[in-house]
C-alpha cells in the first residue's frame, strides 16, 4: 500500500519532467539562433546559408502542411511563392504608407486567393492527378508574371530591386537585420503550424490523408479540410517568396520561382520526413548545405576540372540517388533518423521509486 501511494505522488513530477525536457531542443535552438549567430556569424554564413535555409524551410513547412499532414500532393509550390512575393513588392510599392509587414501579411493573403484556386480541383482529383493540376499553377503563375510587365512595374528586364526592409523604424538591410527579420517570421509562423496540426483541423487533415471516405464516415468536412490546407500552405508559401526574394536574393524576378524551385522544396520535405514540422528543418538544412561541401570536396579533390557545370550535374545525380536511398532505408526521412539517434544516446529513464 505504501508503494501505491508513493508512486501516486510521483507520477504528476514524471510528466512535468518530461514536458519540460520536450521544450530543451526548441529554446536551446532559440537562445542559439537569437543570441549567439548573430555575434558570432559572419556575412558569408547569413547570405549563402542561413537565409536560404530559413526561406526554404518555412515553404517546406507549408507543403509540409499539405502533403504531408493533409495528403494532398503538390508541385505548385514555387507558384505561390512568386505571387507572395510580387503581391509583397506591388502592395509596399503601390499603397503608400503601407508598412513592410503589412505587405507580407497581404502577400499572403494573395497567395491563399490563387492557392484556393488551384486547390478546387482536389476536390474531385487525387494524387498524381492533383499533382498535375498544380503543376499548371507552376506555368499560369509564370507566364502571367513575365507576360504582363505591369507587375514588374514596367522594368525592361523583368528584375527589379527589393524594397528597403523598415520595420518599425529600424532598418534591417544588413545581413544581421535580414536574418533576424527572417527568423522571427519563421518562428512565429512555425510556432502556429505546430499549434495548429495538434488542433482537431490538424486531425482533420491526418484523417483526410489516410482515408477519405472513413473521414467522410466519421463527420470530417473533407472538401472544406482540403481547401483549409491548400489556403493554410499557400500562405506560408507566400511569405517564405517575400522571404527568399525580399531577405536573400534582393530582387524580385520570376526566374527565382521557377519549377526546380518546387521540385526542391518538394525533395526537402521527402528528405526531411513528411508529417513532421522538424524535417523541414532537417531536409533544408541538408539541401543548402550540401550542394556546398560537394563544392569544397570537388575541388579539393578534382581542382579547376570540378568545375559549375561538373557541379551541377554531379548534384543533381547525387541529390537524386540520395532521395533514392532515404525513400528505401528511411521512408520516414532525417527527422526518424534523428529520433533513432537521440533514444540511442539518451539515457535511460530511471523507474518511480
């Protein structure tokens, strides 16, 4: 009887352990990111890695969100990056006194207007059909950018400055701004994908996913499940195109969003782990880096011959054998694979007294 009660009381301090080492990883990551990179890093880390990686993972957290949790494959991704990004540099341009984050707040809202769209014919599409049916968002969205000047504001070559990036009164056009502006819209828009998927819409979309008539069955509102994540993504999709546009390129051009850009937030989240937020992460990180170590290694090994062409060729077949390789071994991706490693490491978990 002693031991009954003993283990009574220790249970709540059990689960208010283990609820408090599930926020270590994400306010270690936070304190790292927000306090040390900053100080620490230099101009090449911020514009060849950082950023690239922080705009590619919020987009793959939106396909994420999509084809991940709601099942419904898409590779329009880039589509709605563009006209977030072109909403973005129209609104700031156009609508005098609007501030920054006013125009990336309505750039999203744009892209879920087009995102909604195109996401009509999942309603009665599936899989690689659906697949096909965004892929001609991919096409629309490019042939009207380049086709109608107007909304390159008239520019001859197509490619126009971004904007000065004032928020609130500061300038953010240094590399520190820049990647502190595009943290914190990650952060904030990942801390509410994360909410959301652990909401009943979040299980709404995991039920659509698997079987859309058993979800029928039990009360799920599938069409309207379905456009609530087409909406949801393309939002994302389209801050994470002011993002790549405002915060990395610096220009705002069609050529940035073109369909290797789908295709590459596609791998990302097939590399990284689909239905997990972490593996957008995990999946970006791997692709921005490692076109860069194939370069070092290449000409450490190979010198002038290892050339961009050679390099480019050589990531492509790489970067292909690697999806390979994980959809075998690994379906579930890096984001299983860094769980593995870490109940491996971790230790073991005394039992109550």
């Amino acid at each position: 009887m002693n031991t009954l009660i003993i283990n009574t009381h220790t249970q709540p301090q059990t689960t208010q352990g283990l609820r408090w080492r599930a926020w270590v990883t994400p306010l270690t990551v936070l304190t790292l990111a927000y306090g040390v990179v900053p100080l620490f890093g230099t101009p090449y880390w911020f514009d060849a890695i950082l950023l690239p990686f922080l705009a590619l993972s919020l987009a793959a957290v939106g396909l994420n969100l999509l084809t991940g949790y709601a099942g419904q494959l898409s590779l329009g991704t880039a589509a709605f990056m563009a006209v977030g990004a072109f909403a973005a540099y129209n609104f700031n341009l156009r609508v005098e006194g609007l501030p920054l984050m006013g125009s990336i707040v309505l750039a999203g809202l744009a892209a879920t207007l087009v995102g909604l769209v195109f996401g009509l014919p999942s309603l009665r599409l599936r899989g690689f059909y659906l697949a096909v049916s965004t892929l001609a968002a991919q096409f629309f969205v490019q042939w009207t950018l380049t086709r109608f000047s107007w909304f390159t504001n008239n520019s001859t070559s197509g490619v126009i400055d971004a904007p000065v990036l004032n928020v609130f009164g500061f300038t953010l056009d240094t590399p520190v701004g820049r990647y502190l502006l595009a943290l914190t819209i990650v952060v904030i828009l990942t801390t509410l994908v994360w909410r959301l998927v652990n909401t009943q819409t979040g299980h709404n979309f995991i039920a659509v996913r698997d079987n859309e008539l058993a979800a029928r069955v039990i009360g799920v509102p599938v069409r309207r499940t379905k456009l609530l994540a087409f909406g949801i993504s393309s939002f994302i999709a389209g801050i994470a195109g002011v993002l790549w546009a405002f915060v990395y390129l610096r220009t705002v051009e069609p050529a940035g969003f073109n369909l290797d850009r789908s295709f590459q937030i596609l791998f990302i989240i097939i590399i990284g782990g689909l239905a997990t937020i972490r593996g957008a992460f995990l999946g970006a990180a791997l692709i921005v880096v490692f076109p860069i170590l194939m370069s070092r290694v290449g000409s450490f090994l190979f010198g002038s011959w290892f050339g961009s062409g050679v390099l480019e060729m050589s990531q492509h077949a790489l970067l292909g054998a690697l999806i390979i390789v994980f959809l075998i071994v690994e379906p579930d991706g890096l984001a299983a694979l860094w769980e593995r490693v870490k109940k491996k490491f971790s230790p073991p978990h005394s039992p109550a007294a």
